[in-house]
C-alpha cells in the first residue's frame, strides 16, 4: 500500500475537513520543532508525540496527524494499523 508522504518519512493523515488540532507525531527534536512552529504560526493548536505509543494514544484528541515512520517504539505503519483496529 502507498501511502501519500510530505518527505522525510513523512505521512499525513486526516480525519476532519476543519482541523484544529494537529498532532505531531516526530522523534528528532529539530524537525518536531520546525513543523509545531510553523503550523502553530498559522494558528493551529499542536499536539506532540515523540514515539509511536504516545501518537496511538493522543491521536484520537486530533485532528490530523503528521507521522513520522521511523517513529521509536511503534513505527508511523504500525501507529496506522493500530489506530485502523481500534476505529
């Protein structure tokens, strides 16, 4: 399965049309900085997740996910199919 990247091991998932509340799922602390602070420039309210368990566990409080694949812990495919499995 393909899935649509933003580069850098990057995908994007969304789940609501009028996103307010975008989680950040990044394990590098410069790149995690760099995205929050653009997207919280365009005001939106950021969420951040520095492994995969933590992005399984706040995403349903999002919504839209920026995540990383090489996530520690779960990786951004596995973060995908757990999250397909509890919805």
């Amino acid at each position: 399965m393909q899935l649509p990247t933003a580069g850098w091991g990057l995908v994007i998932l969304c789940w609501n049309i009028l996103m307010e509340r975008i989680l950040v799922a990044e394990d590098d602390p410069q790149l995690a900085h760099l995205v929050t602070a653009a997207l919280q420039h365009q005001g939106y309210t950021i969420l951040l997740a520095i492994n995969g368990l933590d992005a399984v566990e706040i995403a349903p409080q999002a919504d839209l996910m920026v995540l990383d694949l090489g996530l520690p812990g779960l990786g951004g495919l596995e973060v995908i199919r757990e999250l397909r499995e509890a919805d």
